[in-house]
C-alpha cells in the first residue's frame, strides 16, 4: 500500500509526520537523502517522548544498496561509484584524440555524472549502439550530429567494458530487485521515505519493488497540489507503477513565511507582515560583516535567542564559505559550513600526492618537502624545518638527499623517510599492471604506517576542528577503496604517470560531508544542499541576478534544444532544467516556512573580482512588497552609505571606528553617546595615529647581545623584536651571496695575517700561501655551492685576485708601522646590571701602550662621526671601550674598518683610494706616524688617510678626535645603549623606523618588513626623520 502525504514542508506538518513514525508499532525503516540522516534522526528522537527502545531506523537508497551487495557479493569484485566514475575517466582518456567535441571537457565538472545518467537510460530503455546510430542521419545540425558521434563512441567502448565486471551500480538495483527479501533491514512492514523532492531512475525502481513488495509505504513530498513539481513527481510514479493506485494525503497547513515566499518566487505583490529586512552591500565582507552583526544586535536583544536561532542560506558556497569563516572568527561566533569537502584539501592527502610525485618525477625539494611536512608527526615539525633550511642552504636535491648529514637530528629525519623513499623507488616497475602498483603503494603505507597516521591526524583535530577530524576519519578508507577501483578497471599495462594522474586526479573527485564542530552554532548551508528546519532568524545572501535565482549552464553532454528534438524522433533524453529551477524554488520557499521571526535578503554590488552584480527578481519583489506594507519592514541600506551602521557600531569597536570616520568624513554633524563633534574630531585623529604596539613586559631580563643588537633597536623597534624576540630569520637560499664571498675573504685575510706576523711564511710566498688558505676553506661542505657553476668558480677566480691586492696593502702597512697586530679574533663582554654586550674584534694593533681597533668589512659600510652619535652604527665604539676595559693600561689610538671587497677601478691608484682605512685617529701626530710612517713621505699608498702640514702636525679636515671629543662620543653611545635598555625592557617595539637624513632609511635595509608592512604616509605611518646635525659635538652637550 503506497500513501502520498503531500502539503507545504513546515514545521507543522513535520511534527505530525514525525510522530506518526513514532507511534508505528512495528520496526520502522526512514529513508532520506545521505547528508541529511543525522539531522532527520535527531529530529524524530526529539519529537519521541518515549527513553525506551527507538524503533526507527534511519538510512538512505544509497546505504540500503551498499549494505545489500556486501552481504551477498565479495567487495572486492564490486564496481562502486568511484569506480564508475574511473570507469568513464579511463574510457574518456583513452578515447580523447577521437572525440570531436568533448575533448577538451573532460576534466569538466559533472561530465561523468552526465555520462553515466544519461547511459542508464539508454540501458533502461533498450537503446543500442547501433540504435543511436540511426539518429545521427536525422541530426538537425553538425553541432547534434558531432555530440551523438562522441556519445556513441563512449557508449560503445562502455558497454564492452561493463561486461568485464561482475557487479556494477546498474546491477545494485537488479540485485535489489531480486533479492531484497533476504535483506533483514526490511523485516518490518512500515517504510517511511522522507526529504526526497524528486526521485531518480534508480530510486523510483526500488520503491516500485518495496511496493510491489506490499510493504506499507509512505512517501512524504513538500509541495502543494498545484504545483509543477507535484505534478512531475505523480506522473513518474504513475509511469513505474502502472495502473496500481495509492492514497493520496493532503496537509493543509501553512503560515505567513510560506505565502511571503511564494511570493517571492512568483513574483507576485501581496499583503504580508513578516518581519523582513533588506541589505544592499558594497562588497560580499560588508555584507558578511552585517549578518555578523545583526545575529550579535538580535542574540543580545533577546534572552530567548540561542546561536542555533540562526541560519544563512546562499545560492553559491564556494563564493561566501570563507567569506563568512573569516568574518565570523572577527566576531567570534561559531560557525559550520554544510557542505562536502573534498579530501584532497587534507594535509596528508596532500603528502600522499606528494609522494606519487616522488615517484613519477623524483626527488625535487618542493616534492620532498611536500611530503614531509604534511606526513611528519608534530613532534618532528620543529626538526624538519631546520632540515628543510639546512637543504636549501646547502643545496640538497634529488640525489644529493641520499647523502648522510653530521647532524644526528637532521639525519634521524633523513634517513627515517627518505631512505626508505629511495629504496621504495628503486624496486618500483614504472611500468605494470594498476594491481601491482596498487599493491605497491599498500606496501608503502603499511611500511610508513600511513594509514594510522589519519587516524593520528583525526585524534589531534578531534578537539581544536572536528570538521577536519570527521573528514580524515573516512578519507584513508576512500584512498585505498579507490585503489582497488583502479585495479578493476584498468586491466592493461600501463605507465606509473598515467597511473599516477589518474589517481590524483580521481582523488579531486572524492567529497565527504563533515560534522558540525561546536553543539550550538550558525549554519551556512546552499539552497541547494541545504536541510530545512526550524529557526528563528533566516538570512538569504546573494540575492544577485546571477545567483537567485540561480543561471543554470546547459548540460555538457546535449544542448536543451538538441534533448528536445531527440524527443521529436521518439527519445526521451533527461532534460532537467526546469525541474532544478523549480527545486531551488522549493527550497527558498522550504527555508522561510520553517523561519518563526526574521528574514534578512541580502546581495553585494560587487564581488571579490571586482565583476558588479544587480539584484534578483526575487529581491525586487521582495521591495515592492515592503514598500506596500511598511509594518515590519526594513531596508537596511541602499548599497550608497553606511547610515545603517548607526544601529550596530555598539556592538564592535571596529564599527564604531568605521562609522566615527563615516560620519565625519560626511560632515553629518550627528552625536555619537553624547559626544559632540570637537570631541568627535579628536576620536578620529586617534584613529588615524599610528598604531599603539602591544607591550611586552621584559623588565626582569637581561639584555645580552651584540652592539648589533642596539643598533637595529635605533633604526627601528620593531625590527629588534622580530629578529631578538620573535628570532624570525631570513631563509638562507642555495647559491652565492655576497655574504658567502665574504665570508670566504674574511677567513683568508684573519689566517694570513695571524699567521704572517708569526713568521708562518715569507712576504715572498704570499700568492701560494694565501692560495693554498684560501683552497683549504672552500674544501670544506659549506663552500661547495662554489663549484657547482662557471659564473660561481669565476667568482673564486676573482676572489684570488681581490685577496692579493688586499693582503698586500695590510702587509705593506704592518711593514711600514711600528704598532704590530697582537690580538686576533679577541672576544670580550661589557657586563653591567641591565645588560651584557658580548663581541668579537678582529684585529688589535699594539705599540707600547697605544691600540688600535680594526674590524674587516665586506660590505661598503663608512665610519661616520654622526651615525655614531645619533646611535646607529656604535659598532668600533664599543670594541675600543671594551678592550679597554679589559686592559685597563692601555689606551686608544684609533679605530677603523677595512673594506675586504672589489674595488672596481681602473688602476692600482684608484682601488687603493677605496680601500684605505675608514675610522678615526684618536692620538698625536708622531702616533700616527707610527702606525703608519708612509703619511709624512708617501701618503699615496698609505692606508691612513690623515694629512700633515709643515713640521708633522695635522693638516685641518682629518678625520681625528681629540679626547675631549672621543670622551662626549663615548658618554653619548653608553648613554643611547642604557636608553635603549630602558626602553627594550618596558616593551616598547613600535613600528618607528628612522630616515637618517635621506641617507638611510631603515626599510629599505629590513629584512621583516613584509611583516609590518610599513608605508611612510599621511595616514599615521610615517619615517622618524633623523638629519645630520652640522656641528656633531655641540649636539652632544
């Protein structure tokens, strides 16, 4: 006996139909669509008074099938819908250099859904090969007769394949058709089918044999008699069940919300009095940004309210999900997305495709990495990023991964993966059977233990996103279903790519449906997915021309036109575009019946793209309607100014900021809690200040570094706290920098100096010795990346060259003074109470008691008296009072940089002058003709550049210090560091860089500056100008 229980979808006539299950007293089987059995099973449970045995079992046409084949067929043989699927995609492959049309549509979205639809009816009706050849003489057009040439070249090679299998999706319904008597599932009588609005082929078979069955069936359907739904839906089932008769059971019920939105639909103007609001929005984040907000004004107004009380309806997911996502963690309201998600979007589905990569292309470090850092445990994340920046440091690729590392905690990574990979690689056949690559890829996991890594993976998302956690749980048992799916299909030898693609490309496919993370939340469904159900408040987004309702593209497979004319010659081929417009149509109209109090629609003038979208039909309705009844009717905005934020900027410190700003920037004159518009003024200018940091107690620590350190602190707070606190680094690349050859020049110049004055070798052998150094450091691994190019070994060429000129210019010095280097590489530390500067001076020269302070520099960096003063480069400052401090008898003489660098210039004369030193001469005259005697004969090839007139005295413009100078410049930079101790340890780390007189700004030298993303504007974000001062030592009185 078959009953029809039809009538609008509401929470009414839910009720009753619900606790008509209930009150069966036989076992009961409901049947409803996939995504919806645990809302539909939470709804009759609560609906059931009774806490005994719940007599109700819910499931699905889909589980009743899967569950019927795997008690009477071995799965292994079963061709399920991802195998049919693969079944078409290796069909399509295969075929594409033939196909005339659908070529380039085969990675479409829904082309094989279109396939296998459209070849069911073919089957079910009869149609052969060489039927639908015949049509193609009575083809219409070339465009018809190319499709039907494509199709039946499909179908041809399809219906050959099938017959390879024993068991197929077609043969689940004959399977069902003969044996469902077997099934336990049905040993009850009352069979109860709900939230279906149209029926596929398929379904319609099995409810003609649970009727035939004389099971007591009932069919529930949300529409009213009149309409075309209701109609199409008799009509098949009068088709499938002949002449048999059923009962037909009508609820009249309805409500305000469900004449409002047939209404809508209709585009008709009636007399309504729901409570209806519309928002017109500039942008798809302001219109999320007021939904957010009205849910907050509403769930503060109302005790009654819960988060549940909510729901956002939308016609295009994909375009609003992050959208709302992001905007609703600003708000902090918990949100879920019901929706499928495809498991390809999972970080170890991802280090699984990766791994087919390994194999298919080799051992690149995007592929590696790729792998690793999705697959690795948490424990192992901190060392795999050191091993990943030790490898793009040292160049580490393809074979090069197979060598061992000294460092034993990188190489525990190395070797516990990548050996493994390796030896993986090399017994792969990259040609064979999909079986024995199926079976090769279960070896690796089953050696890697990939599939309890999902397992691992689901236990640590359980807590912090159980949306991600409820996908992992399934996606391993999809991977390995999919597996043995292309071992069905794919009986011929094939390469390990194509086998590859066509499994990542079939993984894309797979979706599974998430459960909602939180017990309370606001749901965020499609019209189109969307389960229906009570609420308070319903908000319809994307109300635009192009999405509701919603412009549905023509099948890939026939045009609506070419469907019709098939039909002429006797075919019915599926043509559906009216009955999806009159789905989503039920759907809106389903989705405010259920609403008690509120509807918002809501729609964007512009998307992310910039593209500019009108509004619906149904919103303009939806106007005129307000518009002839004013009572509970509200128009929000019209999209042209943001007087609506008025009713909300109490709720968010982020719009009282935006409509502070609105209403001044209009001149409205308009008060704001009492605040008049001086005061109002004042507000906006602190807005537009520059942004207050938090604050970082450090008062209880020490600050210990190098003067480096204080430095970087001068030019810009922040960029100390990035590099010091934070201690963020600048990834080393692969290759050489400047940094590596200088490196490599300031090894050499320390070696051969050191080793010169202690008579290691003759001035005569500098050119082999400095070589056979030099030779020594690039053996060692770091340097290797020297060798690897031409324009690298030209740089070692080069450097050679550089290094002679340089070292002998420091040996003609040292042989023309009578101070002599003592100290070489000397460490010191300047330890007070509130901080420690630690360091290392590469060179002291000593003569009696007079020293002099020399630091090599690769780089072109100049020793100006103003930067020392103003805090920025205190570097040689610090080194003379620290060796001072540590030899307490002897006193500074100067202090100096030498620039170990190519000086491009044309003659010896010329690279000379570039490298003389850069610093200043503290002591007399005849000191620094000690140091260097050449100034008073041959001042040319000196190093010293200092001037003397008549008699040995200082000509004017040296760059000398008296001790009077040297003292205020040594109070000043102790004075600037313990100011920025200070300052440092009340966590003061503003975004403040300096611009020291249009010279240097301190931007253009950072390394974090894409994390601050400093501009230097009128907006609040401006350079700390520092100008040099024009007399140094009266700045520092």
């Amino acid at each position: 006996m078959l009953k029809i229980h039809f009538g609008v979808d509401n929470a009414e006539k839910r009720n009753i139909i619900h606790k008509s299950i209930i009150s069966v007293d036989d076992f009961v089987s409901v049947i409803v669509p996939e995504q919806s059995t645990f809302e539909r099973e939470k709804e009759i449970i609560e609906s059931s008074a009774s806490k005994g045995i719940f007599k109700v079992n819910i499931t699905s046409f889909t589980r009743i099938l899967n569950k019927l084949s795997e008690e009477i067929f071995n799965k292994k043989n079963t061709l399920n819908s991802i195998g049919e699927k693969l079944l078409f995609r290796s069909i399509l492959e295969e075929e594409k250099d033939e196909l005339l049309v659908f070529a380039s549509s085969i990675n479409k979205d829904g082309l094989y859904d279109e396939f296998s639809d459209l070849f069911k009816v073919l089957r079910n009706e009869g149609v052969s090969v060489y039927d639908l050849e015949e049509l193609i003489e009575y083809s219409e057009s070339i465009s018809l007769s190319n499709r039907l040439k494509d199709i039946i070249r499909v179908y041809k090679n399809y219906i050959d394949r099938i017959k390879d299998y024993e068991f197929d999706s077609e043969a689940k319904i004959a399977l069902f058709e003969r044996e469902s008597h077997k099934f336990k599932l049905f040993l009850g009588n009352s069979i109860w089918i709900l939230g279906y609005k149209i029926f596929s082929n398929n379904e319609l078979r099995i409810i003609k044999k649970l009727f035939n069955d004389g099971r007591d069936l009932n069919i529930v359907l949300p529409f009213k008699k009149e309409d075309k739904l209701y109609k199409i839906v008799i009509n098949k089932f009068k088709k499938v069940l002949g002449e048999s008769t059923f009962e037909e059971i009508y609820y009249e019920g309805t409500n305000p919300q469900n004449e409002f939105a047939r209404a809508i639909v209709t585009s008709r103007e009636i007399d309504s009095d729901i409570n209806l609001s519309l928002f017109t929005a500039k942008g798809i984040y302001e219109e999320a940004e007021l939904i957010a907000l009205d849910i907050l004004k509403k769930y503060n107004e109302d005790p009654s309210n819960s988060i549940s009380d909510f729901r956002i309806i939308t016609s295009d997911i994909n375009k609003y999900r992050f959208v709302f996502e992001s905007t609703f963690k600003n708000f902090g309201l918990p949100l879920f997305c019901d929706e499928r998600k495809r498991i390809n979007s999972l970080p170890i589905v991802k280090s699984f495709m990766a791994l087919l990569n390994i194999f298919t292309f080799g051992f690149s470090r995007v592929n590696v990495f790729s792998f690793l850092k999705s697959f690795v445990s948490e424990e192992e994340r901190d060392v795999l990023d050191e091993f990943e920046n030790y490898c793009v440091e040292n160049g580490i690729y393809r074979e090069k991964f197979r060598k061992k590392i000294k460092d034993s905690r990188l190489e525990t990574i190395r070797a516990k993966y990548l050996d493994l990979i390796f030896k993986f690689n090399e017994e792969l056949e990259k040609r064979s059977s999909a079986k024995y690559f199926e079976e090769f890829i279960i070896r690796i996991f089953q050696k890697i233990k990939f599939m309890e890594r999902f397992e691992e993976e689901s236990a640590f998302f359980n807590d912090i996103n159980p949306e991600v956690a409820s996908v992992l749980i399934s996606a391993g048992e999809h991977i390995l279903d999919l597996l043995n799916q292309l071992s069905i299909v794919i009986s011929e030898e094939m390469d390990f790519k194509e086998y590859s693609s066509l499994l990542k490309k079939s993984i894309s496919d797979i979706s599974v449906g998430v459960l909602p993370r939180y017990s309370e939340y606001v749901e965020l469904s499609s019209i189109h997915r969307s389960y229906h159900k009570k609420c308070k408040h319903i908000y319809i987004c994307g109300m635009d021309s192009k999405s509701i309702p919603k412009e549905f593209e023509e099948d890939i497979l026939l045009k609506n036109s070419q469907k019709k004319h098939l039909e002429q010659l006797g075919y019915l081929i599926p043509n559906e575009y009216e009955i999806i417009r009159e789905l989503e149509n039920n759907s809106i109209i389903s989705a405010i019946s259920f609403t008690e109090n509120s509807v918002l629609f809501s729609y964007s003038l512009s998307d992310m793209a910039g593209d500019d979208f009108s509004k619906s039909v149904y919103f303009e309705t939806a106007e005129k309607i307000a518009e002839k009844n004013t009572k509970n009717k509200k128009v929000i905005s019209n999209g042209q100014d943001h007087d609506y934020m008025e009713d909300y900027y109490r709720l968010d410190e982020r719009y009282l900021k935006k409509y502070i700003i609105d209403v001044f920037k209009n001149n409205k004159g308009a008060e704001i809690d009492n605040i008049d518009k001086e005061e109002l003024e004042c507000l906006l200018n602190s807005l537009l200040d520059k942004r207050k940091p938090i604050r970082i107690n450090k008062l209880d620590t020490k600050i210990v570094g190098s003067s480096t350190l204080f430095e970087l602190y001068k030019r810009c707070p922040f960029a100390y706290y990035v590099r010091y606190l934070l201690r963020a680094k600048k990834r080393k690349r692969y290759g050489v920098e400047v940094f590596d050859i200088g490196e490599i020049y300031h090894k050499t110049v320390e070696i051969c100096i050191r080793d010169y004055v202690e008579e290691k070798f003759d001035r005569t052998e500098l050119e082999i010795y400095y070589k056979k150094i030099m030779d020594e450091i690039l053996n060692n691994e770091k340097y290797e990346k020297f060798l690897d190019t031409g324009s690298n070994k030209y740089l070692i060429k080069r450097a050679y060259s550089v290094l002679g000129f340089a070292l002998n210019l420091l040996i003609d010095q040292i042989d023309s003074s009578d101070f002599k280097p003592e100290y070489f590489e000397e460490k010191f530390e300047i330890d007070k109470d509130a901080y420690k500067i630690t360091g290392i001076i590469d060179r002291v020269d000593v003569n009696g008691n007079k020293f002099t302070v020399i630091d090599y520099k690769s780089g072109s960096k100049k020793c100006d008296i103003n930067k020392i003063a103003t805090g920025i480069d205190i570097q040689l400052m610090v080194y003379l009072d620290a060796f001072k401090e540590k030899n307490n008898d002897y006193v500074g003489a100067g202090f100096y940089y030498f620039h170990l660098n190519d000086p491009k210039a044309e003659n010896k004369k010329d690279r000379l002058k570039k490298l003389k030193f850069e610093g200043y001469w503290l002591s007399d005259e005849t000191s620094a003709i000690e140091f260097d005697n050449r100034i008073d004969k041959d001042l040319e090839n000196s190093l010293l550049s200092i001037r003397m007139k008549k008699g040995n005295v200082f000509s004017k413009n040296n760059k000398v210090l008296s001790l009077a100078e040297l003292d205020k410049l040594r109070k000043y930079v102790l004075d600037s560091i313990e100011l920025s101790v200070d300052k440092i340890q009340s966590g003061e780390i503003d975004v403040a860089p300096i611009n020291y007189n249009n010279e240097l700004k301190a931007c253009e030298i950072c390394d974090y500056k894409s994390i601050c993303r400093f501009i230097n504007n009128d907006m609040g974000m401006k350079y700390t100008n520092i100008d040099r001062p024009k007399e140094v030592f009266d700045e520092l009185e």
